[in-house]
C-alpha cells in the first residue's frame, strides 16, 4: 500500500481541490482542500516537514488516499465542507449542533411582532438578536415582557370568537392585550421599536422601568419580586459595562483567534457591536491541518452556520484561501462577508485580545480537552483497535429490552456518534410478535426491524452503523446474528455482557477482557448504559399509562373517552388515588356521581347505591 500511495504521490495534478485520507477499511480519516493538490498532500507524506502530534497520528492511520479535482478553490472549499458533514472524518472539525447559541427573533413584518427564543438561524425576513450570553435567552424575553408588553401567543387574532378574553399575562401586565383591542397596530408597533431599541443595545430606559419596578415592589414587601428586578438590572449592567476602552468607536466586527500548541488548538471568537464587546467565546477544535491557517479556514467554513456574523471578519493568521472563504460565509450568511487580517491599529488591538484569551483558554483546559478527545474519538479508534474491528466504530448503536414479566415489552435503540451522545438519532420500540418475557426473541424482532429499515435506506433511522452493541452474552450476540443473516446485511455486532463487562464478538465465543481503565471500554459502558435507561424510561412511561387504563376499564360508567381523560390529567395510579372526588369531577367529561364511583373504586369502598 505504502508504494501505491507514492506512485499517487508523483502523479498529483497541480490543480486545486479536495483530497480524502482513508485507513485501511476503507473509513474516510480526513477531508482536505488544496490550491495545489500536488504541494498540500505532498506535505503530509515528506519526511522533513513539521507536522504536529495530531497529524502524526493520523498518518499511522492512513493507508490510502484520493483526491477530486475542482474548477476553483472555492469549489474546492465547498466540497470539502459538502464531504466533512457527510462523512464525519474524526480527523477534522466537528462542531456539535448542541453548541449553537440562543437569539432572540422576531419578524418585523408580522401584523403583530413576537420575540421568541431560537438557536435556529434561518434564511428568512425575521431580525435575530444575540448571541445571548448574559442571564440566557429566557431571562431576556422575560425583561422584555416585564418592560414591553408585547404578544406571547400564536393565535391569529382574525379567527378569534366572539367571546375571546385577553389571557393571564394581560393581567399581569405581560401583554398588552392586541387580540382584543386593547391597543391599535400603531400603539404596538411602537412598543416593538422601542424593544427592538433595547435589543440593539439602547438600555435606558429599560433600566428606569425596571428600577422602578423594584422599587415599587420593595415597597410592597414584595421581596422575591424585587429581587427578580434587581437581578435584570445586573444583567443589563453587565451588558453595559463591555464597552472596548481602546475602540471609542460606534463599529461592528466579528474577531476570530486560534491559538495551538501542536496537539489542541482553540478558536476565541468575539464579537462587537456598537462598539462593544457582546459576545467571547473559546471553541477547542481538533483537526488535522498541516497548518494553523488551515484549521481556522476550515473552523471558520463551518462555525458561519451557527452564529450570526456582522459585514467584517478579522483574523489572527493570514489566510491563502480568504477571498474564496469569504465568497462561502457570504453565501452562508446571506450578507457580504469581508475577511482581512489586520497589521495596525484598532483591529489589531482587538485581534491581540482574542488571541490572548484563545491562548488563556488553552494554556487551562489542556487536561480536559485532553480527556475530552480521549473518551471520544480516542475511545473509537482504541475500540478498532482493541476488538479487531474492520470499520472504525463512528456510529454506535446500542440496544436494549425492558418488560416486567412479559408486560409492555419495549426496546431502545441509542446512538452514539464519534463516541458522543446524538440524542436526535435515538428511536424506542415496541415488542409486537413475542409472547411472553422472552428478551432473546424480542431483541432479534427488533433488529429485524432495523435491518429492514436499513435495507430501504430509512432516512428516519439515519446511516448505516458501524457498529451494533446488544446489551447482553452469547445468547443476544446469537439472536442479533439470526436477525441479521435473516435480513441479508453485514454489520459489525458485539455484546457487552454485566458484572464482569465482558465483550463477545461473531468471531470468537471467547470473550475479551478490555482493560478497565482504558477508554474504549468506558464508552461501551456507557453506550451500554444509556441504552438501558431509554429503555427503562420508555417502560415506565408505556406501563404507568397502561396500568391506569387496565385498573378504570373494570369500574362501570368510565368509558374510553373518559379513561383518556383521567390518564391525561393524572399520569400514574399513585396519582389517581390521591385525587379527591372533586378533583375527579372536574376532569373533563366527568360527571359527580361518576367521580363517587371511581373514588370509591379505587379505595375499596361500598358505593351509596349498594350500602
């Protein structure tokens, strides 16, 4: 393999585009761009050239390599962008969606304008505040109510009735009630300039209001009250108080800092606007560039996607492919994008700033981010390597089976992608074709299952696995084989077996003993037992549900519609026998003497028409 890759080598076009680094499964390691693909991947492979740790490491998983060639760089930039989400190479960026910030939004071209909450920035005509990092994004809406009363609902108040009232929030001052007409379009519209005003960063009036608030409420010994008010008034404060000394200048910029050391690297991100700084931010970043300039090019590509960015970027290092990355952020965004890296002056200044606090960051999280990159993706290649895996395991998942002696059988189905939780991929079943507590058929049901949503390429199941772990020994390991000779697929599969952990294998009935400190073990432990609690809570769910429909299908006058009622209302039985009969009565559809006969029921006493 080493000789085809340096016949590659001296054949590589000097064109620019993407290149691809695979090991020798064929699992796509890194996804890379080029302005010359013959000089950047050449890099990798000379011996004289600095690399850094990570890109050491990389390479002693590389077995081959190909390359794609584009008409420019940036369609270069584009693909490679295009690829890393496709195939999520553990060797690049990956930026978790869970890191996206939270805004305030608001469409200014509704009748009636609402702020709400989102970490969503969508192309579309409404106005997005934020990020939002003091207090949250919820403690700023509710300053926002407290001091503009404006709209919290989603009724269209065309369609309204006759007979509509204004809700609770009207009485308390929340809403000023347009639904009903308290208040004309113009009135409102002026209520949301003047937050728009205070979103923008125009907070006196804000303060007056809420001080007086305080006041007011300190006065009436409403204390919780005016502890609430004092704490938004600390916040808007806070906010105040960013002010860049050295600017003086009422200017919007977006400043990104990368700072390494050869194994980690970290992207300060901060931002001003009005000539403050309302957002910084320290993002660790793994990727295996050959240079800094490489890995921020490649942050930056895929960061423009979370936050809202303002007309100017300013960087730390010179970037060769700025005016194609630029073009890319552009589009991103929806804004012209301009990307310098400043020399002299203000901007330099602030670009010192985030690189000294890039470099803060790092210089005192290298243990964590260390430990970090170690039960993660250092957890996924030590699991290759430790069970003799042909695929590196990037997508885990993990199954599990929860009954109580045959009852509500239901099944869990955890992902774990680059050895971190993706909640957004998990999925429950329930057991449909096995009678009694029998886990081995109900686990082989499910699969079976999966299988045949894998076969028709389910996008609701997301990709292929790379790995399926069953909770269990051989008996699972033999049952999740059968589903899948059944089915006509080819996956990896592994048990994880309680007590002792150990680990069986389609290959061996032997089982191996990982070594208990070792990081791979640890992130099948903990697939294993993420598994188990989605299963468990699934099960209690289904059976608190059902426990309660079973018990009211036997008391006379409880009907379906009523059952649903009660279930809705009360959730457990342990709820439903604390209700009193009153409580009872006002379920809808409840009646009183249907309310008396249940009570009744449910605490073993005679009804009034058999005493």
């Amino acid at each position: 393999m080493a000789q085809d890759i340096q016949t590659k080598l001296k054949n590589l076009p000097s064109d620019p585009g993407v290149y691809i680094m695979y090991d020798s499964d064929g699992n796509v390691l890194y996804v890379g761009k080029a302005k010359v693909l013959k000089n950047r991947v050449r890099q990798y492979f000379h011996a004289s050239s600095n690399k850094t740790e990570k890109v050491l490491a990389m390479l002693s998983h590389v077995a081959d390599f190909r390359y794609v060639i584009t008409a420019s760089e940036a369609d270069a930039l584009s693909l490679e962008n295009t690829l890393i989400k496709k195939y999520t190479p553990p060797y690049n960026i990956l930026l978790k969606d869970d890191k996206q910030y939270p805004y305030v939004k608001v469409d200014l071209h509704a009748e009636f304008p609402r702020f709400v909450s989102t970490r969503k920035l969508v192309k579309d005509r409404c106005r997005y505040f934020g990020p939002i990092t003091q207090g949250g994004a919820k403690a700023f809406l509710d300053i926002l109510s407290s001091v503009f009363p404006t709209v919290t609902c989603n009724y269209n108040f065309r369609k309204l009735p006759k007979n509509f009232r204004p809700c609770l929030n009207y009485h308390i001052g929340r809403c000023c009630a347009p639904c009903v007409g308290k208040v004309t379009k113009e009135q409102y519209r002026k209520i949301v300039d003047e937050a728009v005003a205070f979103l923008s960063g125009d907070y006196g009036r804000v303060k007056e209001v809420l001080y007086q608030k305080m006041m007011d409420a300190s006065q009436k010994m409403l204390y919780e009250q005016a502890l609430t008010y004092k704490r938004y008034l600390q916040i808007i404060d806070k906010l105040n108080s960013r002010q860049v000394v050295a600017l003086n200048k009422i200017v919007d910029y977006d400043v990104f800092a990368l700072a390494s050391n050869g194994k980690n690297s970290v992207v300060n991100h901060t931002m001003i606007r009005g000539g403050k700084v309302v957002f910084s931010d320290n993002i660790a970043v793994t990727d295996a560039g050959l240079d800094e300039a490489q890995t921020l090019s490649s942050f930056l590509a895929e960061y423009c996607d979370m936050v809202k960015l303002c007309g100017e970027v300013c960087v730390n290092l010179p970037l060769e492919d700025a005016t194609e990355l630029a073009a890319l952020m552009s589009e991103k965004c929806g804004r012209k994008i301009v990307l310098t890296c400043p020399k002299l002056q203000d901007k330099k200044r602030l670009v010192d700033m985030a690189y000294r606090n890039a470099v803060e960051f790092l210089t005192k999280s290298q243990t964590a981010m260390d430990k970090k990159y170690n039960s993660t993706q250092g957890a996924v290649m030590q699991l290759k390597e430790l069970l003799g895996l042909k695929r590196l395991p990037i997508r885990v998942e993990c199954y599990d089976i929860s009954n109580v002696q045959g009852v509500d059988k239901v099944a869990s189905m955890v992902v774990f992608t680059n050895g971190q939780k993706d909640a957004s991929q998990y999925r429950r079943f329930r057991i449909k074709t096995v009678e009694g507590a029998n886990d081995f058929a109900s686990m082989k049901e499910v699969l079976v299952r999966r299988f045949q949503r894998m076969k028709e390429n389910d996008g609701v199941f997301g990709k292929t696995p790379d790995l399926i772990v069953v909770d269990g020994g051989l008996g699972q390991l033999d049952y999740a084989r059968q589903a899948m000779e059944q089915c006509g697929v080819n996956v990896q599969l592994v048990s994880l077996a309680k007590r002792e952990e150990l680990v069986y294998t389609l290959q061996n009935h032997t089982p191996i003993c990982l070594p208990r400190n070792s990081y791979a073990l640890n992130l099948l432990i903990n697939v294993r037992d993420e598994a188990h609690r989605f299963a468990i809570t699934y099960f209690r769910k289904l059976h608190n549900k059902n426990s309660v429909r079973s018990v009211l299908q036997d008391v006379e006058g409880i009907g379906e519609k009523r059952r649903t009622e009660l279930h809705r209302k009360f959730k457990t039985m342990q709820n439903l026998r604390a209700a009193t009969v009153q409580q009872l009565a006002e379920v809808k559809g409840m009646t009183r003497p249907a309310a008396e006969k249940l009570y009744c029921f449910l605490h073993d006493q005679p009804t009034s028409e058999s005493e």
